[in-house]
C-alpha cells in the first residue's frame, strides 16, 4: 500500500512494502504466457441489444458484475456471472440499457474473492470512484462540441505552456470566481478580484499563453469528495481511475454526467479563447498496490518486482506500473486515445516519463498523431528510483533521440539558473552562483550543438 502525509500542506506519498508480495511472481515466464486482447469493447458497451460487459483476467476462477442503484451506501440489486471466453476475458450482458446504474467487477483468485473494482477502463464514476457508472456520453458534450478544435501551432516550440493547479488557480475567496476550486471556474468570463485585477480564464488570455497544462484530472484517490468541507488537497499523483475526470473538481461528484459535462465545458470555453489544454497524465504508478483497481483485476501482471517479490519502486510511490508488458501497453496508448478523442485534449505531459519503455512511448505518440496530428507530447525524462527495466530501453532524456515527436523536460538548466531542485541553500546562475554559465547555454539551445 501507499501512505499519504502532508509536508508543508502538499500531500506527499511514502512507499510501505505490499501485504501480498507472497503471491507476486519471481519472473516473466508467468506472464509472458497470459493472453492479451486489445478489443474496444473490454469494461462496458450499450447498444440496441443491451449493456455489456468484458473484463479481462486471464488468471480468475470466476468473475461478476454487480448491479447498484446508486453510486454508494445502496445494497446490490443483481448480480451477473461472468463467462470466460477467448483471450482471457470473461463476459456478461443484460438485455436492457442500463443507464443510470452502477457497477463493478468482482473475481475469484486463488480460491477467494477479491474486493469490488470498478475496473481499469471506468469512464464515469461516482463519489470517490468506488462503483462505475452507466452514463450516456453523447448527452454531456456541450453545444456545437463537434465543431470544437484547440489551437494549431506550426511548431511544438511555437506554444507557450502554462502550468496550473484547478484548485490553486481559482480556489481564493478574492478570484470573484463562483465556481472556485472547480473545472467550471474556467468557463466564466469577465471575473474580476476586489482591486479589478483579471482572474479565471481573463487572466489565462491577458497573459497570452497558448496553452495551459492542467495537473492530473482523472479521478485520483486521495480527496475525500463526499466531504469536500474539509478543504483537502493534494497535486493528484496518486491515480485512482485514469479514464474518468476527477470528483472533486466537479459541482457534483456523485453525479457522473457532471464531471464529464464540466470537464468537457471547461475544455471548449480554454479553446474557444484560442488556449489549448495539455493534461499530465501519471500512468508510471497507482495510488494503492494491492487493492488498486489493476491488481483486483490481473493480480502482479501490472507492475514490475523485484526478485524478492516486493514490488519495485522507481516512482518513489510504493511501486511502478510495466509498460513493457502488452496489456499495460495497450492501456496507457487506449487510454491518452480515449482523452484525446472524449475531451478534445491538445497534448500530454507524462509524469516521470523514464519509468515506461521507450517502444511505449513511441507508440502512444504515433496513436495519438493519427488522433491528432498537431498534438504534442513531453514528460519528464527520469526516474524517482532504480528500476528493472534496462536502462536502454527507458524514456529517458539521454534516449530522447530514439523518440519520434516526444520531448522532454530539461532538469539541467532548471537547476542551473535556479539551484539544486531539492536544497535550498544551493544557488543558480540567477542568484549569482557562478559557473553554471555552459549548462545555461545549452538549455537555451535544447541541448544540441552550439559553439
């Protein structure tokens, strides 16, 4: 599992070892053997015959879905079992639309049944992403979203990003936001503070940025959001549910429509001001290990671990996820698809980039080219800790060149005109500590060949 503590109010991650290592496998033979399925239909599907339901896992005894009228506190209305098919997945339908229901899966692993999920592909959820929902999307885009487009730029070095917080960057009493802390506070126009300085999206536009990198806006684990009095906070590097947006920045958590039409809202009204939205995505590690959603669902085959049996940790979070294997893989490219296709996103900033395999990431960038060919992806190219995929095959920022369209961060002129990123008695170029004067220069040159 993973700890989260506060540390001059940011909520932070600390790494505890698993409570289920026992079972983690001690090898890739195991898993190389599973079955992989890369359909569009694994999680849910409605159409004219009814609602469907795949869940892939190779390894279950059995498996099923469990019907609920609301998205908490209600008792389980039906209970469907789980077929299994080809390819390791199992499935289940019912014969009518069930819109307006909950769901999850549950499966039998080593003879017992493991806790609810409401499994890794989720696109809506209720309050605190514990249960799925069945939602229409095509009734939560907002008016004329078909038409809707980001900015196009020529050249990736031609936008201008700004990086924001939805909390932070509407959350004070004196934004004259209504919506405050909210995906809705960047859809009002004209707000003011007290003293009439621009706020909101005003403020987004008067300072001409091109582009603004939201942080993480799927659903993330940390915020209590049926209790949103408690004014609880953290960045969001903690994921939860990486295909539905995130309960507390919505009017209504429990309301899974709500999160989708605000987030969509708020992503027409930055495009129709000629800003686009990049959105950092942190597919690297989970908020939980044990129970998270990917090992309720393939117990060990989502991350990597360590000969021991403990779960390995380059992400400094408790554990790392395995790109490298085919379903992960086919998860982070079906899953930047899915937001870039849903909710019209511009661009993603991957978090702590190194952790995923080079092979991924270039594959989730010609995916989403064929999305969008004007769409742009960078991250940061490091690891927070040593791993056990081979450093050659990591997306690191010494392996850039082996990444069509993919950037990466530059560490090294941040520290050397700021200082060390993690002492603070160390001084940059730009506080007069003196020779970091060539390690400026090729920062401003993005490390290719100057004199």
């Amino acid at each position: 599992m993973t700890l989260f503590k506060k540390v001059s109010g940011v909520v932070l991650a600390t790494a505890v070892l698993c409570t289920g290592c026992s079972k983690a496998p001690k090898g890739e033979e195991r898993f190389a053997s599973f079955p992989t399925y890369n359909g569009q239909d694994l999680e849910l599907t409605v159409d004219d015959s009814g609602t469907h339901f795949a869940l892939w896992s190779p390894e279950a005894q059995a498996a099923q879905v469990l019907l609920y009228d609301s998205d908490v506190d209600s008792p389980v209305v039906e209970t469907l079992d789980m077929k299994k098919g080809d390819q390791g997945v199992w499935r289940a339908s019912s014969s009518e639309q069930l819109y307006g229901k909950f769901y999850t899966f549950r499966i039998k692993y080593d003879g017992k049944w493991l806790d609810e999920t409401p499994g890794i592909y989720a696109k809506a959820v209720g309050t605190n992403g514990k249960r799925a929902a069945i939602i229409d999307f095509a009734s939560t885009n907002p008016p004329s979203w078909d038409l809707d487009r980001g900015p196009a730029i020529d050249n990736i070095t031609d936008a201008v990003i700004y990086e924001m917080h939805h909390r932070d960057f509407s959350i004070d009493s004196t934004s004259g936001i209504q919506n405050r802390g909210k995906f809705l506070a960047l859809t009002e126009p004209d707000t003011r503070s007290p003293q009439g300085a621009r706020t909101g999206i005003e403020h987004l536009k008067e300072l001409g940025v091109t582009h603004v990198h939201i942080l993480p806006s799927y659903d993330y684990n940390s915020v209590d959001e049926a209790h949103p009095e408690l004014n609880q906070y953290n960045w969001g590097y903690d994921p939860w549910n990486y295909n539905a947006p995130e309960g507390s920045y919505s009017t209504n958590p429990a309301d899974p429509a709500a999160r989708v039409r605000e987030m969509k809202e708020m992503v027409k009204a930055l495009h129709d001001a000629g800003i686009g939205v990049v959105m950092d995505v942190v597919y690297n590690h989970t908020a939980n290990n044990d129970d998270s959603n990917f090992s309720l669902t393939a117990p060990g085959y989502f991350y990597r671990h360590r000969e021991d049996g403990t779960y390995s940790d380059a992400s400094g979070c408790g554990n790392e996820t395995a790109s490298e294997r085919q379903m992960m893989r086919d998860y982070i490219i079906n899953s930047t698809k899915y937001w870039a296709q849903e909710y019209h996103i511009d661009g993603f900033r991957f978090d702590l980039m190194a952790i995923h395999d080079i092979e991924t990431m270039n594959q989730v960038a010609a995916a989403l080219k064929e999305v969008n060919p004007d769409i742009f992806i960078y991250g940061e190219g490091w690891t927070a800790g040593d791993s056990p995929l081979p450093v050659e095959q990591r997306a690191l920022k010494e392996n850039v060149a082996k990444m069509e369209g993919i950037a990466v961060f530059s560490d090294d002129i941040r520290d050397a005109v700021k200082g060390h990123y993690s002492n603070e008695e160390d001084r940059g170029f730009a506080t007069g500590k003196p020779g970091n004067e060539e390690t400026v220069k090729i920062g401003i040159v993005a490390a290719t060949a100057h004199p």
